[in-house]
C-alpha cells in the first residue's frame, strides 16, 4: 500500500468517525461540520460593499446574479484545521454525501483549500467496509451541474424570501416572512381552513343491527342498514359541503328511523340472509422507503415529527445502519433484494416470499434517484433483535421501522376471501329493510408477517363500518335480531393536514424536495403561523393575512403549479440543460410575456395594510383584526359618533378559526362586559386590588395611585394666588412610573368570584414553602410559564397542578426534591456520570438547563439533539457531541468593525483588497475577480 497521505473529508464527526474505521492508517478523515460558508446577512457585508452591488442580496444581480460567499464564524477554525492537514496531504478526497447540496459542500472545499493536490470526489451510499472500499476504487469529477443547481436553488431562495419577507413586514406585519415552499405549504393549511370555515354540516340517520345465527354471542356480527323499500339510505358521501344532498339517496330521520328500529323490535318482524357474496382479497406490500414516505410512516406509526425523524436517520446512516436517507427512490440494488428475500425466507418461510424480486420505480427525476430506497445497510441486514442493546430509543424504533418495511416489500401477497352478506326483514307496519356486512378472511398473511402501513383518517369516518368476524350462513337461511339502534349522524368537514397528510400533498404537487419538508414544517410551527393541535395543523389568523397578501397580489408565486415547474426548472440545471445564471435572470428580471420577481413587486403601494389585516365575520358589522399583539373582533357601531372608537373583543386563544363562526363571533359580542371589579385594599401597602380581564385570561392586580405632577408657574394665578385649570397632558417623567404587580387567575378561579384574600396570596407570589433542614436554602413554589412548579437554589420540581402551589407543604417538597428529574442518576445536580473525556480530560456529565438537557465536561456544553433520551446516551455518543461542538468552536459576538486608515491608492496594473482574510487581486480594468467552475457557470467572490 502507498504510503502517501490522503485527506478524507465529509461532513459529520460522527461519519469521520464510522469511514475512519474501514480506511487504511495513511488515511485522515476529518469533518467540514456541514456547511464552511453560506451567503451572509447584508449587515454582515464588508463597509465597501454594503452600497454596492452585493448590498441588498450579498448577491449581484446585474452581473450574471454572481453570490458573495463568507466563511461563517463557526466554521473558521474547522476550516484552519482541514487547511493545516491539507499541507502534509498528498491527495485529497472529497467524501459529503452524493446529491446537491453534497455536491454544493465539496465545491465550497475546493473554493475555500484552493488544493494544489490531486482530488477526487469519493461517493457511496451506505457506510459499510465493502462500500467504502468500491468508494476509493471508483471516485469521479465534481458534478458542475449539480452544483449550479444547487447554488441556483439558493441565490432563488435568497432573493424570494428577502424580497417578499420585506413586502410582508411592512403590508402584514412586524416580524412575518414569506418562502418559495413555506408560503404555498402554509397556503394549503389556510385553504384547507377555509374549507372547514365555508363547510355546513348535514344530520342524517341510519340503523345498526346486532344480527346472529343463534342466540350466541359467538355468532353474533354488527350489520348496517343499507336500503328502506329498495331506495338507498342517505350516508356521509351523498352530500356536499354545503350540507346539501347530491344523490337520490333518501334522507332518513331521527324520527323515521327511531320508529323503524321499533317496529324491527317487533316479535313478529323476521330476518333473512337474502344474499351472499365472495370476492377474493389480495393486498401488495409497499415499496420501500423515500425520504417523504419514511416522514409519513414516522408520523403515523411513531408520532416523530419530519424534523425529529430526519434527525435520528441521519444517525443512524452516519454510524453505518441504513442508507442515505435522503432520497425520492423506492428502488434496491440487486445485492438489497437478495439480502432481504433471504431474511424473509429464514424469519418466515420460503412460501411467504414473492416468487420473483420485486422491483419499484418512482415518478422523481432529480439527482436524488441516484440513491437507494432508505433500507438497512451492508449485504446482510442486522435485525432489530441483533440492535436491541446496541442502538438507543429512538434510533432502534426507527431502524425496525425500515428493517421492516425493507423485508416486507420483497415478501409474498396477502390473501383472503372477503364476505358480504345482505339481510333482509319486513316489519309488520312498513317497507322491507336491508342491512348489509363484510368480513375479510386472511388466509395467506404472506408480507403482513413483517409490516402492515399505516393509513390517514378518512373524512367522514363515521360511515366506515369495521369489518365484521361472520359466521357460517346460507341463503335463506333465518338471523336472530339481538340488537337494533337508530344512530343519527353529521357530516364533517375535510380534516386539517398533519404533518405526514401535508409532506405527502407537497409530494404530489411536486413543491419543494422532502429533504427540505422537515425544515419548512419546523418553520411554519416556530413562527407561530400555524399551531399543533394533537397531529393537526390549525393555521393563526395571521397566516390567513399572509396567505391573502399572496393570492391576491402575488398569484404566481403561491400558485402550485408555477412553484413545481419551479422544481422542474431545477431538476433540469441539475441535468445540465441551461445555466442557474440564465435561469434567475428570466426568474427575477422577467422576459417578454412573463413578469419578473422584480417587476410584480412594484405595486406595493397599492397594498392596504389595515385592509389585508382584516376578516369581515357576518353581517353584523364585526370584523376580525390582526393586530400587532394577535387577533381580535372590532365592532363597529353604524349610529356612533364620528369620534368614537369601535369596540374591541378579546378572541380566546385557543379558538380555531374555523370555529369562529357568525354565530360565536355575535356570542362573544353579546357576552357581558366584564369590567374592573374591585376586591379590597391591600392592608399592607393601602392600594386597591382589582379584578381584570386581559387577552391572555384573568388577572388580578393592584392600582397605582397617579402620580403627582408639579405645577409650575405658568399655573397659578399671579392675580389671586389660585390655580389656574389647564388643559394640557400631565408629563410624568418615566423614572416616577411604577408598574403595579399583577398575577393572572389559576384555571380553577372564576374572576367573578375571586376574593381579595385569594387575590393577596397570587400577588405575594413566590410562596415560601420551607427551608431545606439539610443545605438551608429556601424552597419557594410559584407559577411558570410552563405550569407549577418548586425551586430551591437552582433545581427545580414540577407540581402537579397550580392548586398545589399554595397546598403543598415542607414535607411534600422535601419529598419531590428527593426524586429525580430524569430517573436514576448519580447525582442530584446530574442525570448521567461518565469518566473524563478524552480530550479535556475532565469528567462528562449530563444535566438539564433551561433549554433542555445537554452534555458538559465542565468546559464545553453540547445540546443533546431532539429525539435522543438524556438516559439512553452513552459515553462515546456525549464524547461526539462534544467533539461536534468543539468543532464549530465558540459562538462569536459580532463587534462593530473598526475604522481603517485610508489605503495608499493603488499601482495603475494591479489593484489589492482585503476581504475577511483573503486577498483578492483585480488586473487593470477587470470587471471582476472571480473563481469559475466548469462548464456550469458557477461563480463566487474569494471571501473566508
């Protein structure tokens, strides 16, 4: 073997960590920590560049849209160390993952190490030995296309979302932002809200039947009524959404049908099997896993969010148990198949495993089909049983996921028979009736042995009649009635998106790319234009204002169509048909019968904020209003004065939109005024305590006296000595002001009937509890914003209720102070103990802060990610979080740039300037100095 050195670099610790393992000792594998260098804030510019071209976009739009990269803060000593191992390399090998933004994180390598070495763009798709070493023997050229592409998809996010972002702070308000996916995700919420909104419910009824062969409950099945004198029963799929029958289906009534079940009770009433049928029931398995599907099942079956499942599949690929996880391929390789079909066949039987490998193809054409379906990986896959005391929680539930669906998709079909049988009775007084029911038999489980996928809710579920277990029957053949009941119904509107029901609309609409889906949903939630209720997505009023702004000026950019050709557009630079620089400028500036971004821009004058802002809800002269600290209901009184200001009414918080109906909007108007209702002086400090009722519930609070105000002598009557009446403000200066202390109502309390007791005992909140008999310090129990709750020094102990928090005593405090936070620990002060870290030599511990648990050596804290259990980490993983974040080294607080002295002006034939760290030399009369890459176009200003 040579004993040349060769630098590795890819873009986690923890890959370096798993490649480093299967690479010889001439190898070094070190990690770029993701991205080196991004587009920076325009604030961020240099001073000689925030006035010029790259002032408002760090992107010069005029001159062929080239991008003004910078080394980020965090990245500037990752980025020394790979320069420093770089000088004793002899070849360097670009290892980050093998789609664009990979293949974006390897360019900027090139960019910013300027190697004077051979390089090689090394690719795989699995970290496992065998693919490693087919990695070294087969690496390729930088794919310039891809590049383009995804340098292209971030110039167009930078001008989208800054341009708009700006038209929606100043036409919406303070503090919103628009994006090219974001906005037509939030789009489908409010719509589908909309839906809810314009939806008007239909009652219907029908019967069910308790029907059996015999007495035995044994033979006993539920049968539903399906058809009264030979006319079809009126159910949920017979009416609009406007609550309005469709079909010729008869409406039956509670009154119909409580007399129809009345008259089946009958004695004399008899029930017959009037048909049978069998069909035959096959069931596929489903393909393998893609990235949208995996965030789908997840969400289903595992209640992770799409953030929270990217981020345990990215674990779990860089330690070498699964493929890239990001892919829009439900295909295997030949060596996939085979290794699953021999697990299906050892697990459960030759006879349960198609007779011929199954192949799957998807409709995506991007870059990203290059990869597998997201399955286990190696030649042989370990089972989750072999992982149980290997993987952690949540990275084991996920991995059986995959392993599951990945064997499943290569197993036989299931098979049955299905059953459906229609009764029939005529009651003594009326029509004939028929109730049908149906039963599946499985009788070949095939695939369902491993993995049966989960489904969304139907709309109008009320309709589906579980599948009945049917006995042995014949036609003619005479039922037993056990039980009959009129149930009345009401249609229901389109349920809200979730999470996976949202990923898997945005699939089909062809918006945005499902590695992106977890981050655009995150974003949408973290903003607060759409809130999680259980798994729905209810959007606030102020994506309502958002969305509106959009449809209704900006048409294009929330239309579906126009942003998945969007994603078309890409997919083809990506391909290497056309330049990113062509396209923007067709995108921004426009061509003849097509607007540019620029241009549809100009007509925000014409935008009324107050307008956008406001929902007219009825008739009534009501009209919902999104102001700057939320929404409210205004009413306007049509005979008021021309100086009287419209009445405001609180909305409650947690009220949906669509349940903001004309009728709740005038109940909120006619609720009684609740005023200031006094309780008493306050013995203590003489000031009156008072009842309130503020938009984030009751509250109580004590009244400031006003403050007294100097006259002075323009205010006196020279004449008689008197004050003289002036009307003008009283100015108080700002240090005299005293903001009187307020304490909202626990849940339990009416405001109504809140005494001044009661009231006393919220404001002198933080109550003492008792001192600690063995440290001294006082513990107090107050209310949080995340509930009750106990704290002594620096620890703290939820309470079970905010009743609690003036119930529980020393002993009951002294008690739950003895329990852990995060079960069994070492230490109060710690949830885990480990020996010294490898590194610091200092001993690692993990403990819980005020942003959740992290992991520390006393030096370095390292967040725990989001779907990881505090408990289940173990010392090598706290050693990595460590050693990721020593590598992004320390978050830097930006100073204002000190002035510099005025530069000598330079030699006529060469001009030098300094930017960050890099000079960049410019020839006389250069328009530019710029690094160009290939065939593609891709260019960038030397900035680290």
């Amino acid at each position: 073997m040579s004993s040349s050195r060769k630098l590795v670099i890819v873009e986690s610790p923890a890959k370096a960590k798993t490649i480093g393992k299967y690479l010889g000792d001439n190898y070094e594998v070190l990690a770029s920590v993701g991205h080196i260098r991004d587009l920076p804030k325009p604030s961020e510019l240099p001073a000689d560049m925030k006035k010029g071209p790259f002032g408002k976009f760090a992107v010069n739009v005029e001159d062929n849209f080239e991008p003004y990269y910078v080394v980020s803060e965090n990245s500037k000593k990752t980025v020394a160390e790979l320069k420093k191992a770089l000088k004793d390399a002899d070849e360097l090998y670009l290892a980050t993952d093998e789609d664009r933004e990979g293949e974006a994180i390897s360019w900027h390598l090139l960019q910013v190490l300027k190697p004077k070495v051979p390089v090689h763009r090394m690719v795989f798709h699995e970290i496992t030995k065998e693919a490693i070493q087919a990695a070294q023997e087969n690496t390729r050229e930088l794919d310039t296309a891809l590049v383009d592409a995804q340098e292209t998809r971030r110039i167009l996010d930078r001008l989208y979302g800054w341009e708009m972002s700006d038209v929606m702070r100043r036409r919406v308000g303070p503090g919103t932002s628009a994006g090219r996916v974001q906005t037509v995700a939030l789009r489908l919420v409010v719509d589908r809200e909309r839906e809810r909104m314009a939806f008007n419910s239909a009652n219907y009824w029908d019967l069910l039947a308790t029907l059996g062969t015999s007495t035995e409950v044994s033979t006993q099945f539920e049968a539903k009524l399906v058809r009264v004198g030979g006319n079809t029963i009126a159910s949920g799929k017979d009416f609009d959404d406007n609550g309005q029958l469709t079909t010729k289906a008869t409406l039956l009534s509670e009154e119909a049908a409580t007399a129809l079940a009345a008259a089946l009770r009958e004695a004399s009433t008899e029930i017959v099997v009037a048909g049978l049928e069998t069909k035959p029931y096959t069931r596929r398995p489903s393909a393998p896993f893609t990235t949208s599907t995996l965030q789908q099942e997840a969400s289903r079956k595992l209640k992770f969010s799409s953030k929270q499942t990217m981020s345990v599949a990215q674990g779990l690929y860089e330690n070498g148990y699964i493929t890239y996880m990001r892919t829009d391929s439900p295909s295997l390789s030949g060596q996939a198949i085979a290794a699953a079909r021999a697990q299906a066949t050892t697990l459960y039987g030759a006879d349960q495993v198609a007779d011929a490998p199954r192949q799957y193809s998807g409709k995506s054409k991007n870059a990203q089909e290059a990869h597998e379906a997201i399955r286990p990986a190696g030649e042989t896959f370990k089972t989750p049983a072999e992982l149980q005391n290997v993987l952690r929680g949540n990275e084991w539930k996920l991995y059986d996921l995959i392993w599951k669906r990945t064997v499943a998709s290569q197993m036989a079909d299931a098979k049955g028979q299905t059953a459906t049988v229609t009764a029939k009775a005529t009651p003594a007084s009326g029509d004939a009736v028929e109730f049908t029911a149906s039963g599946t038999v499985i009788t070949f489980r095939g695939f369902l042995n491993a993995y049966e996928e989960s489904t969304d809710e139907e709309r109008n579920a009320q309709d589906a009649q579980a599948e009945a277990k049917l006995p042995v029957m014949t036609e003619g053949q005479k039922l037993v009635l056990a039980d009959v009941e009129a149930k009345g119904h009401d249609t229901t509107p389109p349920p809200r998106y979730t999470e996976a029901t949202l990923v898997k609309k945005l699939e089909e609409l062809g918006i945005g790319r499902p590695s992106t889906y977890a981050s655009i949903l995150g974003l949408i939630v973290d903003r607060g234009y759409v809130t999680p209720k259980g798994s729905a997505f209810v959007p606030a009023w102020v994506a309502f204002s958002i969305v509106r702004l959009m449809q209704e000026h900006y048409t294009d950019l929330v239309d579906y169509a126009f942003t998945a050709e969007m994603e078309e557009d890409l997919d083809k630079i990506a391909g290497g048909e056309g330049t990113g620089s062509q396209w923007l400028k067709k995108f921004y500036f426009g061509e003849p019968g097509h607007h540019g971004l620029r241009e549809i821009l100009d007509n925000i004058g014409d935008i009324d904020p107050r307008e956008l802002n406001t929902f007219r809800i009825g008739e009534n002269g009501a009209a919902i209003r999104v102001g700057k600290y939320g929404p409210y209901i205004e009413v306007t009184n049509p005979d008021a004065a021309e100086d009287e200001k419209p009445r405001i009414v609180n909305i409650p918080l947690d009220m949906a939109p669509d349940e903001l109906t004309p009728e709740k909007v005038q109940e909120l108007i006619d609720a009684p005024i609740v005023t200031d209702r006094v309780l008493g002086v306050n013995p203590e400090n003489g000031k009156t305590v008072v009842s309130k009722d503020g938009r984030f519930g009751p509250y109580v609070t004590e009244l400031e006296p006003e403050p007294e105000v100097a006259l002075d002598e323009a205010e006196i009557d020279p004449a008689t000595g008197e004050v003289v009446e002036v009307k003008k403000k009283k100015r108080v200066a700002k240090a005299e002001v005293i903001k009187p202390r307020t304490a909202s109502l626990f849940k339990s309390m009416d405001p109504g009937t809140v005494d001044l007791e009661t009231a006393l005992k919220l404001l002198n909140l933080p109550r003492e509890v008792g001192a600690d008999p063995e440290t001294g310090e006082m513990i107090t129990s107050q209310n949080g914003r995340y509930g009750a709750y106990l704290k002594k020094g620096t620890d703290t102990r939820s309470l079970e209720n905010e009743d609690q928090i003036f119930a529980i005593d020393l002993a009951g405090a002294l008690e739950l102070f003895a329990q852990p936070k995060y079960g069994a620990r070492k230490a109060a002060s710690a949830i885990k103990e480990f020996d010294a870290d490898p590194e610091s030599g200092k001993p690692i511990k993990i403990k819980d802060g005020r942003f959740g648990p992290y992991v520390t050596d006393g030096t370095t804290n390292a967040t725990i990610p989001r779907g990881e259990v505090p408990e289940e980490i173990d010392f090598d993983r706290a050693v990595e979080l460590l050693a990721i974040k020593r590598a992004k080294g320390p978050v830097v607080r930006k100073k204002a740039p000190a002035k510099k002295a005025a530069a000598k002006k330079p030699a006529a034939k060469k001009a030098t300037k300094k930017v960050g760290d890099t000079i960049v030399v410019k020839k006389a009369g250069a328009k530019k100095a710029a690094t160009t890459l290939g065939k593609s176009g891709v260019s960038s200003k030397a900035s680290e």
